[in-house]
C-alpha cells in the first residue's frame, strides 16, 4: 500500500498527508485508533517518506527503491530510531528513551533528517513518557516524532498535548472491500470480509488468512442459523457437542451476523 493510499482511508490522515506534501506538518505527530486501521501502516510510510530521497516529487514518497528507503526497511538507517520493548519485555522502558535522547543529542549522522517512530507508544512507562516529555517540549531542528496508539488515556496528558494528535476512524465497508479486491481476494470472500472486520482492514487481512475462523463460521451455519425446527435442534446441538472450547468465538460470530442482520433490517 502507497502513502496516498493509506491517506484516502480517513479524512483526518488524508489532512495529515496534504500537510506532509506542503511541508508544514507538525515535528510531533500522535495516531490514535483501534488495533488494524491503518495507523501504524500510515505512521510507517510516512517515516519512510520523511527520509526517502529518490525522488522529487513529495507524492511519490517512498519511492521504495532508494538506498535511504532500503535501509528504513531493514531498520539499518542511522537517522531513523525505533524505541521499542526489549525482547521478552511488554513495555517501552525509560533506558529506551535515554539511549534515543543520546543520539538525537548529537548531529545528525548523514546530516539530513531524522525520524523516531514509537509503536504502540501506550506501551512506555510513566518514567519512559516523562523522559520524552523533555525531547518533545525542547524539540530537535530537522526531526520529526511518529507515535501510534491504540489506548490514548494510557498516554500521559502531557505527552498528548504536545503532539498533533490524529484520530483514525475505521475504514467504512466499501473501502475496505476494494483494498481487499485489490489483493486478489475473490468478490464474495471480499463482500463478507468487509462486514465482519468491524472497519479494520488488518483485522479483515487476519481473518482472510485464518482458516480456522472460516470453519467456526460454517459451524456457526451449520447450527444456530439451521435451527427451524424441533428436529433441527437435535442437529445442531449434536455438531455443538464437540465446540466446547471454541464457545466464546461461536457466540462473537453469532453476534456479528446477529447486527449485521439487524442494519440490513434498518436501512
């Protein structure tokens, strides 16, 4: 997927991606949203962008192809940092943060841009935030803070209101069963995907290629939805019997057909 692309999905990136183009968006950007809308994607190709240099044109930003590009890829640029938790570790500790401060500290090793990209930054530690508070407020000439958050209030106030923060919306249905049509995806596979990923195009990618959930939704077919009648009951508590352990997923996916049915009512 393209930065445009990525942009087209909401409003709120699509402003965040014309102030990229104009070269007026903020040193310090916040991305907040449910798990699988695109933020992190976004947040990506936007620091690829923000380094690429192999081309001119800001709309073909990140060409891909480029030495700067190849690097940010394989995480091997020295202007881009990527604080994250250590193996085995759930949360971005503080010593993270100081080992960045260091290097922003000193000039920029290609002399150009740089980029630090925080992941899923609800996961830093009060101490963590507060370490970057300091960077945030005092700011660094040429460099630019990329953040995504799926919790906000897991983030300090204080961490929030120096950044520009961009709440990405879920995708609408139509949009993401084209982005699914573009991969291939057959037509009715794309159709259903698109209504039960609940506006996460990464949320619908997963579910695409879990065939486990296609077989709970056929048992889901297969019982609850088959039951007309007394003698239908009996079936379907039979192919029931043996879905003990798959209980809670039947009933998630009971209930999606469940609204889903009902909005068709609706409208």
């Amino acid at each position: 997927m393209t930065l445009r692309e990525c942009a087209e999905a909401s409003d709120t990136l699509r402003a965040l991606w014309r102030d990229f183009l104009n070269g007026r968006m903020a040193s310090a950007v916040l991305l907040i949203g449910e798990s699988g809308v695109g933020k992190r994607t976004f947040a990506r190709l936007l620091a690829q962008a923000l380094l690429c240099n192999g081309t001119d044109d800001a709309e073909k930003k990140p060409c891909g192809e480029c030495r700067n590009c190849k690097r940010f890829l394989a995480r091997t640029h020295p202007d881009a940092l990527f604080p994250a938790p250590l193996p085995k570790e759930k949360t971005i500790k503080i010593d993270a943060l100081r080992e960045m401060i260091d290097t922003l500290s000193r000039h920029s090793l290609e002399g150009g841009r740089r980029v630090v990209l925080i992941e899923n930054a609800e996961k830093m530690t009060p101490q963590a935030q507060n370490c970057l508070l300091k960077t945030l407020e005092d700011g660094a000439e040429d460099t630019w803070f990329l953040l995504t958050c799926d919790v906000e209030s897991a983030l300090l106030p204080t961490i929030r209101s120096r950044c520009r923060c961009v709440r990405v919306q879920p995708w609408e249905p139509g949009k993401i069963e084209r982005a699914l049509l573009k991969r291939g995806i057959p037509a009715d596979r794309a159709k259903a995907l698109s209504v039960y990923c609940e506006g996460s195009l990464g949320r619908a990618l997963q579910m695409q290629e879990d065939a486990s959930y296609w077989q709970a939704r056929e048992t889901v077919r297969r019982s609850f939805l088959s039951v007309k009648s007394a003698a239908s009951l009996a079936t379907a508590s039979q192919i029931l019997k043996d879905q003990k352990d798959s209980g809670d997923r039947l009933l998630d996916i009971l209930e999606q057909d469940g609204i889903h049915s009902l909005m068709i009512y609706i409208n």
